[in-house]
C-alpha cells in the first residue's frame, strides 16, 4: 500500500478526450460544478483511485455507510457540438503531504494521458474573503494560445497573482513537464460556504470553452443538499479537534 | 526498521474470528471496553506489532519499568453462545503520520485476515464536549445488513455525520475495499477523562452484537486506575511541551 | 516521480567551475544578486530541476502563464580577471521537508561537481528585524583557508554564531563530507522587503571575492519589479490561508 | 543520501562495552554531562553519524567555521575499578521526524552492538519549569535487576510517570527488543539554561553505577562556555524565526 491505486472499472476507449479536474477545494466550487456535470451528462465512474496519502479517515455518510477517501475518474462520450469525450475527476479528498499531492497527481496524469487526454481543465475557488455580488470567474494556463481562448470566453486573466495550491496547479504544472497544455478556471467564492453561484458561473464559462450546453438549474438544490451534509460533518470535526487538543489523550502527542 | 514489525507468539487457529479495533483515542473508550474484555476472557497474547511510524518514545511504567510503544493482538476461543472466536487489537499508541497509519492499519489487516477473519468491530469515543447524562452509543457500517443488526440492537445511527479519524475508521475503510465487513461503535463521551460509563455502554452493545454476556463490576475501578496513570503521564508530558517551547534548547527546531 | 529529475538543456564542457547557490530565502538577497549576475553576464540556463518535495503548487506570472515550481543552473564562461566558469543555482523555491531538502542538495551537489565544480558559494539574508542602515556583509566558511579571503575581502566573520537554515547551509555542510570547500555570504536585511540595497552589497563582495566586476545599476529597478509582482502574490496567498483556515472546507484536515 | 551514513574513523576492539547516549535535549543537561567524560577521560572519536531525517541546516563555529549537524561515537578503555570499555554518543542534533528518530536510533544501536555493547545508559533532563534547589537524579530500567541497581545508587525511581521522548527513551525501547538491557539516568533542571548543576549530579550517580571517579571541577566551567555560545545562537535563530513569520517570503508557505 505505497503507491496510488488505481482501480479500472471499465477499460473504456476514448477519442481524445478533455481531462477535467474538480477535487475538493475552497468554497466546494470546482467539485460543485464537475459533480453537477457528471448527473447532467450521466457520466460513467471507470476508476477508483486510493492513496496511503489521502487522510487516514473514512467519511460517515447516508444511512451510516461509510465511505472511503477516494478519487474519482468518470467519462462522458460526444458532448455538445464537437461530440467531445471528457474525463472527469472528483473525490472526496486530496493527499496530504506535498510528496503525496506529487505522487498521486502524477500517477493519475500518467494515467488520462494513456487514454490519450492532451489537455486539462482545473476547476477551483478563489477566496474573496467577504460577501461577493457576482461571481467572477479567473483563468490561467499553461500557454499563450490557452490564454487568448480565456480571452475570447471574457474569463478574467490573472497576471502575476500568486499561486494555485494544490491539484488544480499540480496537474498544469506537471502537465507543462510533459507536453499537455491546459487550463485553470477559478470561481470567486467567499470560500466559507458551498457556493452555488460560483459553481455556475465557472460552469457556464467552460460550456463555452467545450462548447456544449448544461442545464443549471438543479445546482442550487445541489448546493443545498451538499451544505447540509457539510454543516454537520464540520461541526462534528471541529467539536473532536477542540476536544482532542483540550482532552486527557496523550497517547497521539509528540515533542520531538 | 522500515515496516510494521509483527512478532507472532503462538500460532494460533482460529474459526472465523471476529477482528476487534480498540486502539487508544477519545476518552479511551474503546482501550478500556477491550482491555476490560481481555481481562475478564483471560484472552491470550499471541502477536506484538511495532512500528517505525509510531511515536519515537517510551513509556515508564509500573515500578520504573520501561514500555515500548506497542500494538498487541489477543484472540479468545469459543465466547457467548455462539461459540465466538475472537481477536482483538489494543495498544498504547497509533501511527503518527497518514501514510504511517494506512501502512500499520494494512499490515495489522492482511495479517488478522490470514487467521480468517472477515468481520471487524472497531470501538472508540465521540466526544461531545460537555457532559453526559447517559452514554449512548453510535453506529455506523461497511453496509446495511450490519446497519440493520445495529438498529436491532438499539444503537443510534449516525449519518452523514462526519468523519471517523484514525484506526477505527481506517480499519473498516480498507477493510471494506477487501470483500470484509464491519461496524464502528463509538461511545459519547465528554472526552477530557477516562470514561468508564462509556465503555461499559460500548460492552453492553457490542455484548448484544455478538451473544456473550461480561461481567462490567471491574471496570469502573478500572478506570480510575488508568485515570491515575494517566493524569500524571499528562501532567508531566504537557510539563515537557510547555519547557521545551520556552526552553532554551534549539537543537530541534527547523525554520525551513 | 519519486527522487529530484534533472533536465539537462545543454551538455557543457566548464573548467573548474564555481558553484554560486541563491534560492529564495530572507529578504530574497541571495536571489536577486544572483538574478542579477545572470542578466548582467548574460549567463546561459542547462539544466533545470524538479521535485516531489518542492510545494505541491504552481505560479501564475506574466500574463496568466502557470510556472512550476522549479530550481534551474546558469553558467557563464570566462568571468573577469581570472577567466572564471561560473554555475549559478537560482529558482523559485526549496523543498519542504528535512528529507527533501537533504535528497535535493545532494542530488545537484553531485551533478554540478560533475561538472567540476570543487568551491561553493552560498549566497542568503541575515535578518535583523529592524531598519538596516548600511547592509553589512558577514561570512562562514568550510575552512580556514576560505575565512582568511573572507577577511581580506573585509566580510564580517560570523563566529559561534547560530546556524544556517536551509540550502545556504547544506550545500556547504554537504560540500564539507566530500572533500569541496566553501563561503557563505549573508547580506544584513530587515529581512521583510526585498532588500536590493543587501543584494548589491553582496554582489561587491563576491566581486572581490572572485576578482570580477559587475555593473549594479539596474539592480534597485529589478527589486522594484520583484517587490510589485511578489507583493500580489503574497497579498492572495495569505487571503487564501486566512480564508482556508476560517472556511468549510473539511477535506484536508486531520486530527489523527 | 536515503539512510543513516556512518564514517568508522577507527576499526576499534571493545570489550563488552557499555554504551552511553547523550544527544542534545532539555537543559543539555546529558550532553553536557558526556562531552565532560570525553575529555576527562581522554575518550577518541571513532565514528561519525549523519542522517539526512537531521535539521536541514549547518552551525556556524569557532572563527567562522561551518559544522554539519552529526552525531559522534567515541570510546574509553579501562575506565574505572572495573577496567569498562565505553561507548559514548554525543552530536549537535536528533533526527526531526519519528520515521527519522526510529531510523537513526537502530542503526546506530545495530553498529554499538556489532562492537559487543549489551548494555545501555541514556541521559537527560527532565524539566520542572521553576528553579530546582538540589538537582535530583530520576531513573527508569528496561528490568528489574537495573532498578534495583538504581536503588542502590540512590537513584528516584520514577513510576508510572509519563514518557521519555526521543533518543533517551528510543535507545531503551529499542534495546529491550534485541536483549539489550538499560538504565535513563534523568537530571532534574528548570530546562531554561545550560545546567552544570544537573550534569554533575548525573555524571555523580553513573559514577556509582559504572565504579569510576570523575573530576567535576571544570564541569562549570564548561557549562558558562555552552551557554555563551547557545545564546547567541538561540537569539539569532529566534530572531530568524520571528522575521520569517512576519516577512514576505512566500516561497516557502503552502496551504494544501
């Protein structure tokens, strides 16, 4: 158990497909859009993905299931005018330390590239901080042709403006070391709640990227249900931190 | 040095046993239900577990002794009226990195799944911060012929409720991606003392559960035995913390 | 993905090169010297090097154009008076962990010695935390024979004097285990701006140091681009910590 | 680079030796007690010890001159009524992760038994946090018979008390599961200074236990030189810390 695992459900053939990446992040704005996307689409699961990097924890969730950290790898044939295949990414996690974010991004980019994707989409939040009135929607990429689509779409580019931590940057930059090219949408959030608003609009920008067509009008309710399950789940986590830190149990400690 | 080392006593057969978690954590609920079960089985040590990935130290123990930070397995034949075999982890510690406990967590598996077991019980605390009234227990379950057998035996279902950190959850995670399945007992407990009401709680249910009777008399004395071990391993231990911040030692500090 | 990858652009034959390490670090003094003895000498890059334990992140730069994070070697042929093959080391980041730190100072150590090079300079801030008046340069050395050029080049010997965090101080220490020798030079800074003014003081010294000369002109204008574009960056990437650490977001955290 | 690296400077004979850790650590009150045995007893290095699990850092020393972080094996022959052979470790630092710790520990301990030691003493501080009036001397034994051994030297058993965290408690713990018995000799001491008072009371019972006489007359001495020199050094490094939290270098941060 020291390597990514990657387990194939169905050895699909695709015509070279997008790769679309929407692990959990700030304001749940990416995951949001790509969850939305995989109902819409009806997208195929054709991989799991598991890492001794990822939390070592599970997730209780409907009816007291309980649930594996995990990624995602879904697929979807002939999407909108360009009949275009797309692989989708999501999970319920990201892997922890900076080794493992290279190790499993890595190994998952070997693995897209070998059903012959060529080129990524990121899908992120970007934190405001305070109340946002319309979600604006941010773009970087890899290269200057990727930057004048961002432009011809009216995404918003950012200029020397910081970094994108985490998968949503990992994947560009090691898809930079290896010839793919891409592209990193953010959503402007408040970043403290599950922002349906951003999801749409980043949504909404990649239709015109991909040129395809999505309904959006069942992602409120999505939202919805998502910051429900949210709510709880962080009260819980937050109460057992507060507790952990205050409590008799020495046994985890360590003073070097 | 660089593996789970599990040293193996006694060779032991064993007919499907029962895989029971009880490593240290909240409240030490779970550490208190299966060392109280050991006891009044008389249950045999037959396997010792180190770990690089668990904390570099040792406990002093009864009379000066030293202890090593260790995980010990003990099985127990022909319990309750079902003629149960039984095996059951404890320990003084857990692994202290993510990628240390997937690793100790796996090993302990693949190893108690070589001696047929293929159902798990991990128990431990929910902290809630306060104090409690009545310890009720909680649920939650690889899937739902073992959340039916836990609505049966009156155990509060959990649900989209968060996550289960640590070996309690990762055991019924792995497990679950290997054929094997399992049920998580956690104890509310106010978490910041040694709660013996709580794991008595734990034992009535998991008595229910798998159809033996224990005797519980013992453990409240139990508890304030290791309450007292414990208040001053704490003490001196938070002592240290506290000294070694405002010390003058700066052999150990790293600022990148 | 697991060890450092060096990328080799250009298969050059130098002649007794010295090796001048600048990654970022206080103040960005070593960096921007180095940044701009590589303009200034016009310096060619031939290699470049990646990381796992580099932070799992990219930069957005000019234009919204995604940049890895990345260590990357200049040289530059004949330099001043004594016909000087210089191999520089700058970049945009050092690895995060002890481990990872060790495994990449080691790796370009055994590749640029490869190339020759038996002396190292190290060139970083000393941070003062307060108003510089005149930026002093101080120096450490492998040997006494290195503290003696040290003192004639008027550098400030630095004596039972703390320690050397960083790539700064284990090039040297590393050099040290296989027979290279070498000087560090740590430009007096605030330490909370970029410090051009620490940066050309540094410069005259290594000027002297290795009997070359170096207009320093454009070197505050380059300080003044480097402050505005890493002003921004940092500005965001602390909104984003702030907000990480307030939000919803549960997925990355841990509690053991 | 990946393991524990250990120079022989000398392939020397021993006769059944006892081995004495006293890594750096509270009050510096081991270390301080061993370098006085290495040159009272005239004690030859015969080994060096680096480890890339070390701070990724070097010491700046007399005159300028850089000092890798290393520890260092040194013997004794015939010391004492009972003509004991020992094995002394001391260094400038520990390992900084618990992979590191257990790593560096056995290998060292599998070099030391390769030399004949079966027998283990580890001293440190134990820090009260207030003024100490006559510096007592705690013990804990890996067995009975060396408690018994620490009765007779008048030595406060501890019980039941706590941890001993990294080399002090390791070498122990480690050594009991390879048949290797031991003694942790711990000083009392505020922890906030360089504590000769403690180092002599240490130095005092080893004495007794070991059957030998040691001059402590320059221990003070001695002492006022460590603690020069550790201030300085604790100031700057402090000093360093604070500045690169308050400063703008962002190369280093990451949030996940």
């Amino acid at each position: 158990m020291e390597i990514t695992q990657i387990t194939v459900l169905e050895d699909v053939e695709l015509n070279n497909p997008v790769f679309i990446e929407a692990l959990p992040g700030i304001g749940h704005v990416g995951k949001l859009a790509a969850d939305h996307m995989i109902d819409e689409f009806n997208a195929t699961k054709f991989a799991e993905i598991y890492s001794p990097s990822f939390p070592p924890q599970v997730f209780v969730g409907e009816e007291g299931l309980i649930e594996n950290m995990i990624n995602e790898l879904y697929y979807v044939k002939n999407v909108g005018e360009d009949n275009l295949d797309i692989i989708i990414l999501v999970g319920n996690t990201q892997a922890l330390s900076p080794e493992g974010q290279y190790g499993v991004c890595q190994d998952i980019l070997n693995f897209v590239k070998g059903k012959g994707a060529s080129k990524i989409f990121t899908l992120g939040g970007m934190a405001t901080g305070q109340p946002v009135e319309e979600s604006k929607i941010f773009g970087a990429a890899t290269d200057e042709e990727n930057i004048e689509l961002l432009k011809e779409a009216e995404v918003e580019i950012r200029s020397n403006d910081g970094g994108i931590v985490g998968a949503s940057g990992l994947f560009l930059g090691l898809g930079l070391r290896q010839e793919m090219n891409g592209i990193c949408l953010m959503g402007q959030t408040p970043g403290y709640f599950i922002d349906a608003q951003s999801a749409e609009a980043i949504l909404n920008k990649l239709a015109v990227l991909l040129n395809f067509e999505i309904d959006t009008d069942k992602l409120e309710e999505r939202a919805e249900e998502t910051k429900e399950m949210l709510a709880k789940a962080q009260q819980m986590e937050q109460d057992i931190i507060n507790k952990a830190n205050a409590s008799s149990s020495d046994d985890l400690r360590y003073i070097g």
